[in-house]
C-alpha cells in the first residue's frame, strides 16, 4: 500500500543541564593509623570538602619527620543535580620517639569563610609495627572532572523526516571518561503531538570503549523510544535534565 501524508521535520535538541547546589565545606584530617611504633610511618590525610586548598604549606610536628608528600586527590560527584567536590593531600611522616602526641586543630580560609578541622591524638611505642604502612603512589593521576568534556551525551535519530503515525526511533547514548556508576532523569521532554512507546534496555546499560575525536569514553546508551507523530508540522524536543554519578577513576 502506498503511503500518502505530509513529512514532518524532526529538529532535535539536547542540552546537558547539570544544576549546581551550593553546599558547605569542612575539612577534616584523618590518619590511616592512631596506634604506630617508633620507626613506623605515619599517612596524613588533610581533606577539604567543597573548597581548595590555597597556600597550604607542608604541616610540620612534634616527633614526626615529614618523609613525603603532598600526593593530591582530587574528586567531583553530582547526584540528584546536587555537585559536591572533595580535595586532598596527603602526606607521610615517619615516628621518631614513643609518647603520645597530638595533631592540632587547624583553621583554612575558604570562599572567605573560616574553616576549621578536627585533631587527632597518635600513640607511638617503644617498638615498631610488623606491618609498616605503605606510603601513597606518588604517581597517582591528579583528577577533575569538567562536564561537556569528560562526560556529554548525544541525541541520535534514525531519521529526520517521517509521516504521521510513522515510528522514529531516538536513542540518548552517553560519553563518560570515567566508569558510570548511576544516572538519573530528572526532566523529560513533554512529547506534545507525539504517542510514545519506551523501548526496555534489558538489564544493566552496556558501556564499551569508543574513540571519539582522538579520545577515549567509555560509551553506551542510556535510553531508547520510539515516537509516533499524530500530526504534520515542526517540532523542536525541549531539554532533558540528567544527574550522574561517576567514579574518579580515569579509564
């Protein structure tokens, strides 16, 4: 049977909005042990959540002789459009004498606010541990994430002109420099003039390695529908809004 029916002109649009909440900051130092022995080492983790750190000179104590360091770490989660940084450095220190010795409270100047940290009080015996603590890898890759360039989606359409009542199929296929742990729509487009049928994925979202513009993502898509127009004109699809959340690890 012939088809009759006017073509209609598909102009598809779609824009990554990533809706950044302010949050607070705190900075708070941790250790990975409390209970060391003379000669043992001693890792130092100064971390500022939502803020940088701006001329933070290596932190000398009492009975600690600074080893190495700072090794930084950087991370940035966005989860139900709410961005959140951590940044830290870490250092290591070596035990010099037994006793009990405190890590002072310390203060940072953050967005002009006053930010200050916890102490902490580290035990060190007469004699050291079997287990020395390893040291951080100095080769550890610094990471930020920049949005629109180490993660993006595209909008593809398997055509551009159909009839009415003809399916068109639109796929959202993401771009991600880092391994995705979740995601999540917070808008849709309202599809006006439009019946709808969500195509399931089966399962969990596929994600190969792809080479795109002399760079590697991992990349897969992350939604599918196909659309039946119920009447001739132009349509331009409205915004969608995704939240992610990745893992800083760099593939």
């Amino acid at each position: 049977m012939e088809k009759t029916g006017k073509k209609i002109n598909l102009f598809l649009f779609l824009f990554l909005v990533l809706v950044f909440k302010s949050l607070g900051q705190s900075f708070v130092i941790s250790a990975n042990k409390t209970n060391i022995g003379v000669g043992d080492y001693l890792e130092l983790t100064f971390t500022l959540e939502n803020g940088e750190f701006k001329n933070f000179p290596p932190p000398q104590f009492e009975a600690f002789s600074l080893i190495n360091g700072p090794f930084v770490s950087n991370s940035t989660t966005i989860i139900n459009g709410v961005q959140s940084s951590t940044n830290s450095l870490i250092f290591v220190y070596k035990a010099l004498k037994p006793g009990k010795f405190s890590i002072p409270s310390m203060s940072l100047k953050v967005n002009k606010k006053t930010v200050k940290s916890n102490s902490l009080l580290i035990s060190v015996s007469n004699s050291p541990s079997s287990k020395k603590s390893p040291a951080p890898n100095p080769n550890e890759e610094e990471h930020k994430l920049i949005p629109g360039e180490d993660i993006f989606v595209e909008l593809i359409s398997d055509k551009s002109k159909v009839y009415v009542g003809e399916q068109v199929t639109l796929s959202l296929r993401i771009y991600s420099k880092y391994p995705l742990k979740s995601y999540n729509f917070e808008k849709k487009p309202n599809w006006t003039g439009f019946w709808i049928h969500e195509i399931p994925l089966n399962g969990q979202v596929q994600l190969s390695k792809v080479n795109k513009k002399g760079k590697v993502f991992n990349s897969g898509i992350i939604d599918q529908i196909a659309l039946f127009p119920q009447k001739s004109g132009e349509f331009v699809l409205d915004e969608v809004i995704l939240n992610f959340l990745v893992k800083l690890q760099r593939i």
